[in-house]
C-alpha cells in the first residue's frame, strides 16, 4: 500500500514522459538487479499510464477536420543515448554531419520523435503537408527557438532572420525590392568585378616569372601535369565577403585586395571569421544546448558572449562611417534601396533597423555563399568528366552570346552543378522551430499530430534535398525535363505538397532565404569563370571532409579551421 501511495506521489510529481522514459534504457539494467526498485518503477509506470489516458482523453484539441489525431508518443524515434543531453549530443557529434539525420529518416519516416535536453520534446518533420504547415500557413505559430533567436538578437539586432510576426512580415516586404531580377541586374557587377580579381590573382600566381618558373612551387597534379595548391575555401570566403559588402551595403572590405598585396585582412573580417569558424568544441555544444533551454545563459559573461558584443559594435561603428561617406553607391546595394522604399511610403527606417539588416546581410549571406562555392569547385575537382563537360557547356555559351543581346539564358548544366552541389552539401544542415501553442499539424493520410507548446521542429535539410534524388554526385539528373531549374523555384512547396522546383537548401515559404536569387547570381557567376579559365583537381595527399560551424563547411581531417586545397592549373 504505502509503495503505491509512494509510487502515485512520484507519477504526480515527475512528468514522466519528459523525465523517466529517456532514463529507462539505462535505469532497466539496474532495477533488474533491484526487486524493490523495479517494483516501484512498475506502479509508477501503471499509475502514470493511467493518469495520461484520463488526461489525455480531457485534453482533446479542437479537430474539426476529423484528422486521425496521434500524440508525441504514438510516433516512432530513436532512444536518447545520454540522461542530460539527450540526443543532442549525438546529433552535435554526428559525422559526416547529417548522416544521423538520413538514418532516422529511412528508419522512423517522415515524422519522428527525439529527446533533447532534460528531456526536452523534439520531432523532426519531412512530411510535405506537415511541412507546408510548419513553413507557410502557420509561419509565426513557429517562430524560432527563444534561444537561437536571444543569441543572434545580441548579435544581429532585430534584422529579418530574428524578427518573428508582424514585423517580420513588414520588414521582408520592404526588403522584398532588393531582391526583384531587376535590382540583382545592378549587382551583378560586382559578382564580376570580385570574380575578375581571383582569376587574375591565380593567373598570376600560375604564371612562370622570368626565371622560368610558377610564382609558387608547383607539384604534379593526379593527371601528371604541373599544378599549385590552392586554399580554394580562403578565397572564396573573401571573394563572398567584398561581394556582401559592395552589393549590399556599397562597404569595400577589400579582402580580395589584401590577400593579393599579402596585407591584413579587414578587422572585421577577421573578427567574423573567429566567431564563427571553429570546429565543435564541448564549450561550444554546451552553451548552444543549455541556451535551447535556458535563454538567461546569454546575459552570463563569457568570452564567446563578450565577442559577440565586440563585433556588433565594430561593425555598427563602421557601418555608420560607410554610410556618412558614400552616399552615392547606396541607391544601387540592397540597403540603399531599402532605404529609398522606406524614404517613398514616408515611413522612414531607424538607424538600430539599418544597423541590424547590413549585419544580418553578412551573417546570412557571406558563409552560406562560399561554402557552395568551395563544395560545388571540391565535386568538380572529384568529376573531372562533369567539370570537363560544364568548361565545354560554358566556353559554348560565351561564344554563342553577341554583344548587346541582353541577359541569356543560364547554361543548363551550371545550374544543374549548382543544384546537385547544394542537395549534397546544404550549408545550413536544419532548420528549428518552436511550437508558440499547442497545435494540429496535418500529416497527410487523414491523421495529424498534436504538438505540445514549446515542442521543437528539426526540418533537416539535407534529408528534404535527397527526396526522390538520393545517391552519390550526379548533376545530370538535373536536366531531366520533370527536375525544374533552379532560377525557376519560387520557394513554395503549393498546397501541401513539395514542388520538384523547391530548393530545399533555401528553406521555403515566407521565410524562405531571401537572398536566394543573389546567391544564385554569385555561385553561376564565379564557377563560369573560374571553371571556364582553370582545371581542378583534388589533393591526393589530403582528405577532405565536411564539419559543421553554423554552416557545413570543408576542412582537412586534422585540422580544426576551415579550408580546402585543391591543385588547380590553367584550363587548356
Ligand atoms: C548558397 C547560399 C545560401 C543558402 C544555402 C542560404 C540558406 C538560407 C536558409 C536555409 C535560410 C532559412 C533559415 C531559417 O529559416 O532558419 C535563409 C534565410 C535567410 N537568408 Fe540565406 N542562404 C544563402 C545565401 C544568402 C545570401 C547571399 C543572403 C543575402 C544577400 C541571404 C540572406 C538571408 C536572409 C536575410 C535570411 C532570413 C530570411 C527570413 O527569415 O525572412 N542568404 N538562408
């Protein structure tokens, strides 16, 4: 009697579902050994599991759809291999990354259940009704996950990849104009012009001086020819820096210069590139997890919250210096024409909101672009046939085009690269959301699952872009008529279910990336010219692999920074 009495106590006080059942796997062992213990843990399972029907037949959701509804426990998913982590760890730990991901998904399906901290509710969702709801009719019923959104808040200021609802809503369609064809027409100049500084950087550095040899020793290449290593992932993060910069905000970091004349890259740059760029630390993994669900470790003083700080004032400081001085490029960058739209409906915009949308521009878009560029040159350089078929689509299309003819069409292949590229190696692995309330998502086949307030979505990108294209590099798949190009997505999975042009690293739906055009623009514009003028090949003394730091970047194994040599040698 008094063991049920306790047993009862204990099934009130413990939310079990969030508590004992990620602890059973271990714990079964030891009440086996413990006849009390084990008895104890059988009452509280029979008196829990009967408290949770009375209540979940009392807590029933509005249905008016008459869905077949099902409950986070009715799902399949994975145990937690950890009693605090859950299986955050795993997932942190996880390579090459995504591959935990994959295997969940071809084992649990299109919706599955996760512990994370504490216990900490988590599914995962793939489901294209499911996916419609969480990404486009009930955006802001999932904003992001308070913490993710505190720590980027303290360091972006309240730009469009923080704010949530309405003001998000306002300030993605003021920004929506920076965005149109004809406004990235004006950019693409400077995709051009930062293009144009490589070529010659490398050709340069290719070039035999006087004395009859290449500028830097040079070492055979797989294919028996003379070839330089090249730090490919260095230059694309500063070509995609300046272009950020000029494009967006008309600011000349001029790294492409200073990795030419051998001078400092710009201190921001550097700044940036240290905050984000090192590999899993368990300092690192720690303060991410305990920030999912404990925002307050924000305001802790730490040396990476301290950084953070620093790097928002520097930037804020050199942003208003830019902005003071050179008033002319503004009209023509994505902040300038934001400006005159805000400057147009009379509403005006802050100096805080400016601050923050220059500092979300970088953040978003400076990364996310190189790592695609690095990956899409690193599977070229392992295909020699497809990176020799692109040179020969590219230098066609050159030649094709007249003077004065006007924009041309994308060369088919290009895009085909680009797209196979990102399904390979989307730079941002996942997507999470919060549930804001208690919610009905459809899952398809009449059935819908009911997700508790404060559940956290895993949307894993990597999983969605393999949909019905699994398998090793194959951009040719592309190019089959029912696969749409990419310059056709419109970033709208439609009514629930997922469009073939979606491009799943992007995201979709209202918040899809809005710089997905400008990205585009910039990766079809630095492989035309780099693959048209250059060959590459990989390193066959180095191994390459993939590590996750806010986006999917290359490294050497071994190393701990980010970077990617490949031999490279002018294209015949
Ligand atoms: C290959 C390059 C890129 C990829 C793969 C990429 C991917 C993404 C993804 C997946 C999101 C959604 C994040 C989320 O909802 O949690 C996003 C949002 C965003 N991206 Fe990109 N991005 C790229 C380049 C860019 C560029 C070049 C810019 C700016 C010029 C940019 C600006 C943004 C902004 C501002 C958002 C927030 C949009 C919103 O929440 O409304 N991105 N991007």
């Amino acid at each position: 009697m008094s063991l049920s009495v306790l047993a009862l106590a204990l099934a009130l006080a413990v939310p079990l579902d969030r508590l004992v059942l990620p602890l059973l796997p271990t714990l079964l062992p030891v009440l086996a050994q413990l006849p009390h213990l084990a008895r104890l843990t059988l009452h509280t399972l029979t008196l829990y599991s009967l408290l949770a029907l009375a209540l979940d037949s009392y807590n029933r959701p509005a249905n008016p759809n008459g869905y077949r509804i099902l409950r986070y426990h009715d799902l399949p998913g994975p145990w937690p291999t950890s009693l605090v982590w859950g299986l955050e760890k795993a997932l942190y730990d996880d390579a090459p990354p995504g591959k935990l991901l994959d295997a969940w998904s071809a084992k649990y399906g299109g919706a599955y259940r996760f512990r994370g901290v504490l216990g900490a509710k988590n599914i995962t969702l793939t489901l294209p009704s499911a996916l419609h709801h969480v990404l486009t009719t009930s955006v802001y019923t999932y904003p992001k996950p308070l913490g993710g959104r505190l720590w980027l808040g303290t360091l972006l200021g309240e730009g469009v990849l923080v704010s949530e609802g309405e003001k998000h809503a306002g300030q993605r369609k003021r920004m929506a104009r920076a965005f149109t064809p004809q406004a990235l027409r004006g950019m693409h100049e400077v995709f051009e012009q930062c293009t144009g500084k490589v070529v010659d950087a490398w050709e340069a550095l290719l070039t035999p001086t006087a004395a009859g040899k290449a500028a830097t020793p040079a070492q055979d290449d797989a294919a028996g020819g003379k070839a330089l290593s090249i730090d490919v992932q260095y230059w694309a993060n500063r070509l995609s820096l300046d272009a950020i910069g000029l494009a967006g905000f008309g600011y000349p970091f001029g790294s492409l210069d200073s990795a030419v004349d051998g001078s400092e890259q710009h201190p921001l740059a550097t700044t940036f590139d240290k905050l984000t760029d090192s590999s899993g630390t368990y300092a690192a993994f720690v303060l991410r997890a305990v920030l999912f669900v404990w925002p307050g470790v924000l305001k802790m003083p730490s040396k990476r919250t301290k950084s953070i700080g620093e790097v928002r004032k520097k930037l804020g400081a050199e942003v208003k210096r830019v902005r003071q001085e050179s008033g002319s490029l503004a009209g023509r960058t994505v902040i300038g024409i934001l400006e005159q739209q805000a400057a147009e409906e009379g509403s005006g915009i802050d100096d805080d909101e400016i601050e923050a949308q220059i500092m979300t521009l970088v953040f978003a878009g400076y990364e996310t672009t190189s790592c695609a560029i690095s990956w899409a040159l690193y599977e070229l350089a392992l295909h020699p046939a497809s990176q020799a078929a692109l040179r020969d689509e590219l230098r066609a299309s050159a030649s094709a085009s007249q003077p004065g003819s006007g924009p041309q069409p994308h060369p088919p292949l290009l895009d085909a690269v680009i797209r196979e590229t990102l399904r390979l190696h989307p730079p941002v692995l996942d997507l999470h959301r919060e549930a804001e309330t208690d919610d009905l998502v459809p899952l398809g086949d009449g059935r819908a699952l009911w997700v508790d307030k404060g559940t956290v979505v895993y949307i894993p990108l990597n999983v969605l872009g393999n949909e019905g294209h699994p398998g090793p590099w194959n951009p040719e798949q592309w190019l089959k008529p029912a696969a749409s190009a990419i310059s056709g997505s419109t970033g709208s999975a439609g009514s629930g279910g997922s469009s073939t042009s979606t491009v799943w690293a992007f995201s979709d739906g209202p918040r899809v990336c809005i710089g997905r055009a400008f990205a585009m623009s910039e990766i079809r514009t630095v492989l035309s010219a780099l693959v048209s003028g250059f060959e590459f090949a990989p390193d066959p003394a180095l191994e390459v692999e993939p590590f996750v730091s806010f986006v999917v970047r290359p490294k050497v194994r071994g190393d701990r920074r980010s970077t990617l040599p490949l031999l490279v040698r002018k294209a015949a």
